[in-house]
C-alpha cells in the first residue's frame, strides 16, 4: 500500500494515468523523435469509455541503435504486479560488445497467441521493417502460434529459435538425470559434426544454417527482466518513465566505452580475437585444393579441420557461426600475409559502434 501511495504520489493515480496517457505519448515523441508508440482497445466494449487493452512502445534512438547491431533478437516477458495484471514482454539484442540493446516493449492485458500477434506485428511494421532476424524465445505456445501465423515473421524473413537453457531444464525436468541433462548441452552447442547424434538436430547449433550468431540462450533478457524488476509494481506511465530512464543510463555508460576505443574491434571481441591470434600460433597448415588448408594443431596432429578462405567458412564452424575469424582461418590470414580484419563483419567493428550513440 505504501509503495502504491509512493507511486501514485509521483506520477497520479492509475485511473488517471490513462486519462493523461495521450498528453504523456505526444510530448514523449516530441522530444524524442521516431520513437513508436501503438494502442490497442478491448474490442465490442459496450462502454463509451474505450478499455486499454495492449500497449506497445520503442524509443527512436533504440530503434537507430538497434538497426546497427545483428540480427539476432531476444524475447521474453515477466508479469506485472500493481492494478494492471498484465505482462510486461520485452525484446532486446546485443550491440557488438555484447551489451544488451532494448528494442521494443509491450504491456498486455494477457500473455496469449492474440497478444504475441499483435506485438511481432508491431514490431514488424515499426521497428524491424524488412531486416530479416532470428529470434531466440523460450517455448511459449504463444510466440510459436504468433510467429507460424504471421506472414511477416515467415522465413526467410525471421528464423525461431528455442533457447537451449530453457530445452536443457524441460529436459531435465521430464528425464531428471544429470549426465543426460550435459550431453543436451554439448549437442545443442556443438558447431563440430563429430559430436552431433543425428535425432537432435531441432536445437543443434551445428545444424542452425549460422541464423543464432553463436547465440544459444536468452539469458540476456532475462538480465532484462531482472533490471525492469521495478517496473511491474508501475503504473503505466510511470513504467515507460522507467523503460527511458534505463535506456538513458545504458545509452550514457556504453557511449563512454565506445568513444574511447582505440583498438580496432569493440574490446569483448578483440579479447576473443586475441586470444584465437595466440592459438593460431600453434597451428600448422597445408594447402589442399585451391584456397582449402588443412590447419593441424602442432601438438595435437590428430586435431585439424579445413578452412576454404574464399567461403570463409571453417570446419570447427566459428568463423560462418561468429562471423569472427577463428584460429585455423587466422593462422591461413597469417601464411597468405592477408589482414584478417579487413574482412570482419561491420556489426563488429568499433567504428559502426560508436556511431549510434
Ligand atoms: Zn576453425
């Protein structure tokens, strides 16, 4: 009661955040221009007084900020606790130095395959547009509903994707056996051929034809959901009050970062490309047909796999999966005098970074 009084005191009352609701949304587009913000009523209310139904909104410098990162999206929901029982679903990527990115939200009166529909056809028309994505989501019926009806997320214009944590905890929940429970893991995340078992490849990321980037879990918008925690004891004002704020600070702390990088990649990928240079270092390699090289490991000659330079493609399965070259491919760079990063996707570059904020 005390914190619904607080509230209340900050940003009025429940009721009279809906009255005030399109003076809110007029004033939050003026001052922030492209962003989106979308309604929709309870249909055949017999009342005068339309009843909110679901709201959708995604501020304009996510949405620019969204359009450099990949193409992979995350989503997920949490349930709101104050008057309004509804759902708060949220959709986040990862920028280059795998910070999350809000993209878009929505508050549902209920989690359900109309609700779903209507937020990915939201997000669709005024955010996505014709980009084509992957989306990774735990196995709700509403999202896989959504996504089989709408012709806007069909393929080749959106991959589904299931979250790998969240088959490893149905899994173990249906089998409870923990030897069971990791070899899911190692198959759902293997990118070698050698370790796939055929009847697995649904969730195999082996077979996921390089949609996910590497991507198996949805664990980043769960960090989302703990960060918007606060945001379920809201109003509705006061919730997309909160939504900007948090946009702002992530917006401020990650500019800093990016404006003053100074080497070539953002720093968690040039970590990862290091350290992939200094095992290329042990590598031996041997040119097969035209532009194929067996890259063998000098300890371990038994360990090799076959890079085809021009393909970029790499029989560990990193380079196409990560689009980062991975050891074998850099230590081919290495012999051939090439630059490898000349040829590293723009999505990693710190230079596309630094140019959203
Ligand atoms: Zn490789």
């Amino acid at each position: 009661m005390l914190m619904r009084k607080s509230i209340e005191t900050s940003y009025g009352t429940w009721e009279s955040n809906f009255d005030e609701f399109p003076k809110y949304i007029t004033a939050l587009q003026a001052s922030n221009p492209d962003t989106v913000v979308k309604w929709f009523h309870k249909p055949n209310d017999s009342s005068n007084v339309a009843t909110f139904k679901y709201i959708f909104w995604a501020f304009g410098p996510d949405i620019d900020a969204f359009r450099l990162c990949g193409p992979v999206i995350f989503v997920d929901g949490c349930h709101m606790k104050g008057s309004y029982k509804g759902k708060l679903l949220v959709v986040v990527t990862k920028d280059a130095n795998n910070n999350i990115l809000h993209v878009a939200y929505v508050v549902v009166d209920e989690d359900s395959s109309h609700s779903w529909c209507w937020f990915l056809y939201q997000l669709r028309h005024f955010v996505a547009q014709d980009r084509k994505l992957c989306v990774i989501s735990n196995r709700h019926q509403g999202i896989i509903n959504a996504i089989e009806n709408l012709q806007e997320w069909e393929e080749p214009l959106a991959y589904h994707r299931f979250c790998l944590r969240h088959i490893r905890s149905n899994f173990m929940k249906r089998y409870k056996n923990f030897s069971l429970k990791k070899l899911c893991w190692t198959i759902g995340s293997t990118t070698l051929k050698r370790k796939f078992v055929t009847n697995m490849r649904e969730w195999c990321l082996l077979y996921d034809e390089n949609r996910r980037w590497g991507i198996l879990t949805t664990n980043i918008s769960e960090s989302m959901n703990n960060a918007l925690r606060g945001a379920r004891h809201l109003s509705i004002r006061a919730c997309i009050d909160l939504t900007f704020n948090k946009t702002v600070q992530l917006f401020r702390k990650h500019s800093n970062v990016a404006m003053n990088c100074n080497i070539p990649l953002p720093s968690c990928m040039w970590h990862l490309f290091c350290n992939w240079d200094t095992r290329a270092q042990n590598h031996n390699l041997t040119k097969r047909l035209q532009n194929c090289y067996k890259v063998m490991d000098k300890w371990h000659r038994r360990k090799y796999e076959f890079v085809h330079y021009f393909q970029q493609t790499c029989t560990c399965g990193k380079w196409q999966i990560e689009r980062l070259s991975c050891s074998h491919a850099l230590s081919v760079f290495l012999y051939k005098g090439d630059n490898p990063l000349s040829i590293v996707n723009n999505v990693y570059q710190s230079i596309s970074k630094a140019s959203y904020f």
